[in-house]
C-alpha cells in the first residue's frame, strides 16, 4: 500500500505525465467527449479521407451478354439472366471482376442504375453484390438490402430504376446515408461516379461531384452505350466532368450517308478495308468525305 511518504514530488510528475498521455485515447473512445471537445467524427474503417465509387451496373459494371469475341477480358455468368438491352447471361466487365486493382479499393462503393438488374431477389442481384464484396477486401458497405426503385426515395447505396439524366440527383442521398451510417464525412471532390453513358455525364457538370464516361474503346447501338463495359484504366481518381474522348470508334457515323445510324467511323472503315479492298489511307478518305465527323481517324485505326 502507498502511503503519503511515496508521493514524492517526482512520483506525482510521472503519474500526471502518464495521465495526459492518456488523454487523446480516452477521447478517441468516447463519442461523449468527442462531441464536448469538438472532435472530429470517427471513421473506423478507414483512417484517411474517406471516397466513394458509385457505378452504373448496365454496360459499366456488366457487358454485352455472353459477347467474348469483341469482349475477351469478360466473364459470363452462366445460368444467371440479364435482361437489360440483349437479354441473355449476365456478364461481368473487367471492373467488376478486379475493382481491387482500382483505387475504389479504399472506398465507399455504390449503383445508380437507369435499369432493375432483373429486380428485387434475383439472381443478377445477388451475383453481382457477391462479387463486388469477395473482390473487395475491405468491404465498405454497411447493408445488402438494395433501394427502393427510382432516385428520390433512397434507402440504401445499392440504387436501381433511377432515370437516365437523373442520376445525379441520387448521389447526394447515397453520401448521407454513409454519413449517417458510418460517422463520417464525405467531401464532394471525393465522390466519383462512373456511366457508359453520355446523357449520365453531363448532368455532373456544376455539382462539385467527379462524373467520367467510361467503355470508351469498343461502344454499342451507334455508338449510345458501352460494349464491353469499365475497363480498369477508366477508374481513374481524376477530378472533374469527362466525357469519352472523341475518336474513331467513339465518333458517331449517326445522320451520315450512305447508311445512316449504323455504327462508329471505325465500323466504316473497318468495311471499307474488308470488304472493298481498299488501302487503309483511302478507306479513312472516303469515310471522312462521307461523314465530317469521321476526319479524326488515322493510321491506328485501321485493323492489322
């Protein structure tokens, strides 16, 4: 037992210094003291700023079904039915199969999709929520339960039936929910969604939020939506608005003649050298003498 002999004046400045070294522990703790103190809002999953990805799920986080000729990098999931745009097997673009290989590695993830992903318990939901949480190591997501259709009544990051051209509206809700969730806080320039999308991009400009189009390389339906969905170099921490930057496969042969509204410059080219016989610099003169759009196609875009 001490006695008052053992509080020496140096005894009391080692147990003084050990008490103050305590201190911020003993704050960090208790949500109490934060609160009285002013303290910062816990983050217990993730000690830096905390980010979010949000990803649309049609021909970003999925491809063309069943399509791994032009999209060889994808998987199918066979016996698991996608119907969005060409019904068939749900197939995974690379971004979902390695989002860990991405920066979102560290984040809060997210979807705002303009479709259903075949709706409430099915099998396109479920695989793919499966897969976003074993790619994943350091899941983010406190819920499995997907929201309420549409992109008003918010109810859990997993959004589905949010329109196209209104995705941005949803976004916000997703970063309160986290908020309220997880004690944090999310800044705007830390919140990055991605769509395959043009009508999708553009809405972000102005927000504060990071929007980038992605399945730039190969696209679909004249050039309207991606082909093979997100690759992993289109998940990208830039800030800002991007849409797909303009060439030959991105560039739109739309109202040109002859045949309009049948794919990109790079579909015309491609038929010109194959099945005109003609040489790679005439094939891309001629189709940009048809189609103005189609002058930003050079040598590299001709097929070996």
């Amino acid at each position: 037992m001490l006695t008052s002999r053992a509080f020496t004046p140096r005894t009391v400045l080692i147990m003084v210094g050990l008490l103050v070294s305590m201190l911020p522990a003993v704050v960090v703790a208790s949500p109490f003291l934060r609160k009285k103190m002013g303290g910062p809002k816990s983050n217990p999953r993730n000690l830096e700023t905390p980010c979010l990805c949000i990803f649309d799920i049609d021909r970003t986080l999925t491809g063309k079904q069943s399509d791994t000729k032009d999209c060889p990098n994808n998987d199918v999931q066979q016996g698991i039915w996608d119907p969005a745009y060409d019904p068939g097997f749900l197939t995974l673009s690379p971004l979902t199969q390695f989002i860990n290989q991405t920066f979102c590695q560290s984040c809060y993830v997210g979807t705002i999709s303009a479709g259903t992903a075949d709706g409430a318990g099915s099998d396109e939901r479920a695989d793919l929520y499966a897969h976003l949480r074993q790619v994943l190591a350091s899941w983010k997501m406190y819920t499995d339960d997907w929201s309420k259709s549409g992109c008003n009544d918010v109810t859990s990051p997993l959004v589905t039936s949010c329109n196209d051209g209104s995705k941005q509206n949803a976004v916000p809700k997703i970063v309160a929910l986290y908020e309220k969730h997880e004690n944090i806080t999310i800044a705007k320039e830390n919140v990055h969604f991605f769509d395959d999308r043009e009508s999708n991009i553009k809405p972000f400009e102005g927000t504060g939020y990071n929007a980038h189009q992605i399945s730039c390389d190969k696209r679909d339906r004249n050039g309207a939506i991606g082909l093979c969905g997100a690759q992993l170099k289109e998940i990208t921490q830039d800030k800002g608005v991007a849409l797909c930057p303009l060439t030959c496969s991105t560039a739109h042969w739309g109202s040109c003649t002859p045949s309009p509204n049948t794919g990109s410059c790079q579909d015309h080219v491609d038929w010109a050298i194959q099945h005109e016989d003609l040489t790679c610099q005439k094939a891309m003169a001629k189709v940009a003498n048809q189609c103005s759009a189609c002058s930003v196609c050079n040598a590299s875009s001709c097929q070996p």
